[in-house]
C-alpha cells in the first residue's frame, strides 16, 4: 500500500529585507529560497494526474514536470525543462502574477496554500544565472529573416522563439537598452536590472540581433524594414507606453508626473543614483500616487525610497477591487505607504510659482457593478476636502504608442489606437506582419505578453514554412 503523503498546508516563507531597512536602498525585497528551500516547497507538489496548474500558464511550462526535478534535487533539468517554453524564467519568478494564473488552478490550493510555483521558478533561474547559463538547441537556418519590433516581454519571447526555430531574427528598441518595460517600468526593488540583462544577454547566444537606439516609423517604417531591407516578417510588441492622465484643472503643474516618467527617469536613468548619475528628479516630502495597480504601487514605493515622508496610493474604489497583486499592496503596507479609498481628486492646486501644493478630492461610495464586474464608484456631492501633498503620479494606466501603428500601410486599429490581431495568432490586418502584448491587449501583465509573442512565433513560422513551400 502506497504511504500517505504529508500535507504541508502553507507554503515556505520568502527570504525578505526588513521593512525598515528597505525602504532606505532599492535593493532587491524577496530574497529567494535557498536550495534546502526550495526542494522542500517542490515537495508539497501532488504531482496530480490532471495537472490542472499547466492551464494557468500563458507559455505553456510543463510545471509539474520542472518542480519534481527541483524535489529531486536536480535543477539543471528542471531550468532546462521550464526553458523548453519561457525564455525569461529569472523575470517572470520575480513578476508574474501567479497567484491569478497557475497558482490559482493548484489542486493543493483548494483546502491549502497552492505550491509556490513562481518562487520555484525563480530559483531555478537564478541557480543558473549563478552558474553560467547552459547552451540551448538552436535548429539549423531557415534563411529566413524576421523583424522584431521593441524588445519587451512579448518581443523578447517572440524572438526567444524564433531563433530556436532556425530563423534570423533582428529586434529593434527605440530605447538605449533592450528589456522595454521590464527595464523602464518595475523598479529594481523587484526586478534587478541585471537580471533583466543575463536574460537578454541569453537570447544573443541564441543568435538574436539587437539594435538599440532605432525607433521603428523614424529611421525605418514597417513597410520599408520589408520592402527595403529583406525581412519576410514582422512582430510588433511596441508595448503600451502612452499614458492616461485625468484632464482636471492643474494637471499641467511642477511636480506632476506621469508613472511612466517618474518610473522611468529612476530606473531606466538611474534618478536614484543622482548625482551618480545624471538624471535628477524632484520629489517632495507628501506624494500622492492615483491609481490603485501594481504600476500605482510601484510609484508610490519609489517615491519614499527617494525621500519622501509621506506616500499615499489615493484609489477612487475600496480596497476589495484593488487590481494590484495581493504581495504587492501587503509590501507597499510593511513599508508604511498610505492609502486614500473611495477619493479621487478634482482639482491640483499650485501656487505662485506654478508648483503643486495640495490637491483637492472628493469622496465617493460604491453603487452597481460596472461592465468590469467591480463596484461603479460614484462621488458624493459636498465631500470635497483637501490633501496636503506636493508632488502627484499619475498612474491610471497606458495606451499604445501611435507611432508604429500610424506609420504602417494596412494596419487595422481599434478604437484606443492598439493594433488588431487575432488572438489565436497574432496575425493583423497586414500580411506578413504579426503583433502582441500591451500593444494589442492595452496594458496587462508581463506573461501575458510573453503567452501573446509565443503564439505569434509559432504563427510567423508557419507562414514562413508556407511561403517555402
């Protein structure tokens, strides 16, 4: 008779800075499981026969398969088993939002704590990257050529993929670094650059051409990247960097900033290393940051680690339909972030030299469920009031950048200027031209871009094998 296994209810605690002292550096928060760790949390897996975790994953990694290697003690096979499908495993352990996606579907979860699949994976990843990272099969050559343009999450994968396949592939980055949003937008407090970078130093060994600094629609349009210069296709993965703001009366004034400026001035241009660095930012001593998602969170962190006294997330809901990650506001809590529920602001004041010195809120309540299933807020007349702050970050989320999708003959876009592909494909409107990621969906998360540029790949070479037949 077989025995019983043990059930371990919770699963083992993340390694982490002390709140006291982190919100000093911007050193890393989670610190990793140690080896010992690491097989013991594998060891919770059921290794159940559904596996009904591989639903949730957007890039198909074969979870159960990867974890009973780490139990086993063997992490060169379980890395080399989630990186037959994820070429960014070091970012997505860090990022991820498993707790909605493969941890969600964990049978363990159901009475228990689900097995920490992402804290797994990000072991596994950084046991290599301490290591040295093992050669990956590469298939002979095509002699075809594909353009990738931005060389965040979806492009990374889309490219990841690709060379395996025996393509060339050449990415493009407008930017001075690859890594798109993974570099200009999550703090290195919860994502080290040089992670980042091992992960695209990685593709390079498989082959992949990067070209920074080349904006794709300015020094070469999609057409012209086809037409002129050979490429049989195109994936666009630009991302969704165009920011939202709320269009109130002093927006415009000193000490406004949008998310995407204000995270991407301090990690991107390191202002957190000023005057190391050459990149200054201002922040005061009372910062609001409105929105309530992980980008909101991320914002209002940095800001007390840049010497803030005070930080406040101000979120027009309650704190029930908070769309940022569980972890993260229970971080942004530790680390004395304050909150401001069911408050929106109306109003930035200034004074006579055009700097922010307060803004002005309302008070709402919750009514009827609106098309996104969450609560409609609805303001409550007379409930204006005053909060004491001098700097604001506008985090209410990104739209597509226009520059690619307007420069680009036959390309189809919706009504908030994102590219329109099939989802099953990523195909557009354009033949030959594939597209994923933020730049279609609007902003959503890293794997889901990283699931989206996966399935362009696979749809780019069946166009291509095609066009060779």
């Amino acid at each position: 008779m077989a025995e019983k296994k043990e059930i371990i209810p919770k699963k083992h605690p993340m390694p982490a800075q002390e709140p006291v002292e982190r919100i000093r550096n911007f050193n890393e928060v989670a610190l990793g499981y140690d080896e010992e760790t690491a097989v013991a949390e594998a060891k919770r897996c059921l290794q159940c026969k559904k596996e009904p975790c591989r639903q949730g994953c957007p890039v198909e990694v074969d979870i159960p398969a990867f974890i009973k290697l780490v139990a086993e003690r063997d992490f060169a096979g379980a890395i080399k088993k989630i990186k037959e499908k994820n070429a960014l495993p070091a970012v997505c352990g860090r990022v991820c939002p498993q707790e909605n996606q493969c941890e969600k579907y964990c049978t363990l979860g159901k009475k228990h704590e689900p097995v920490g699949i992402g804290r797994l994976e990000r072991f596994c990843a950084d046991w290599e990257l301490a290591r040295g990272v093992l050669p990956q099969e590469v298939a002979p050559p095509t002699g075809f050529k594909v353009a990738v343009v931005g060389s965040g999450p979806a492009g990374l994968t889309c490219a990841a993929d690709l060379a395996k396949l025996g393509h060339r592939v050449t990415v493009f980055e407008a930017l001075h670094v690859a890594g798109g949003v993974l570099m200009y937008g999550i703090p290195e407090f919860r994502l080290p650059k040089r992670v980042v970078q091992a992960e695209v130093e990685n593709l390079k060994k498989l082959g992949v051409e990067i070209i920074t600094n080349a904006v794709v629609g300015k020094f070469a349009t999609v057409d012209e990247l086809m037409e002129e210069e050979g490429f049989d296709a195109v994936f666009i993965g630009t991302g969704a960097g165009l920011p939202y703001f709320m269009n109130i009366p002093g927006e415009n004034s000193c000490g406004v900033y949008s998310a995407n400026e204000f995270l991407t001035r301090t990690n991107l241009m390191k202002a957190y290393l000023f005057p190391e660095w050459d990149t200054p930012i201002k922040v005061g001593r009372k910062v609001a940051v409105i929105g309530g998602g992980n980008v909101a969170m991320d914002a209002a962190r940095t800001a007390l680690r840049l010497g803030a006294e005070e930080s406040w997330i101000v979120y027009r809901r309650s704190e029930k339909e908070l769309p940022a990650r569980h972890e993260e506001v229970e971080h942004a809590k530790e680390e004395g972030i304050k909150f401001a529920f069911l408050t929106n602001p109306v109003r930035i004041l200034a004074d006579e030299n055009g700097w922010v010195k307060g803004m002005e809120c309302l008070r709402y309540e919750l009514g009827e469920p609106d098309e996104s299933g969450r609560r409609r807020p609805v303001p409550i007349p007379g409930s204006e009031f005053v909060m004491d702050v001098d700097t604001v970050v506008v985090a209410i989320g990104q739209a597509p950048n226009p520059l690619v999708p307007r420069t680009t003959r036959g390309l189809e876009l919706g009504r908030k200027g994102n590219i329109v592909a099939d989802p099953q494909t990523g195909a557009t409107s354009k033949p030959g031209v594939f597209a994923g990621g933020d730049v279609v969906t609007g902003a959503a998360t890293v794997i889901l871009a990283m699931g989206a540029g996966r399935i362009a790949a696979r749809s780019i070479h069946d166009y291509l094998m095609k066009k060779k037949a």
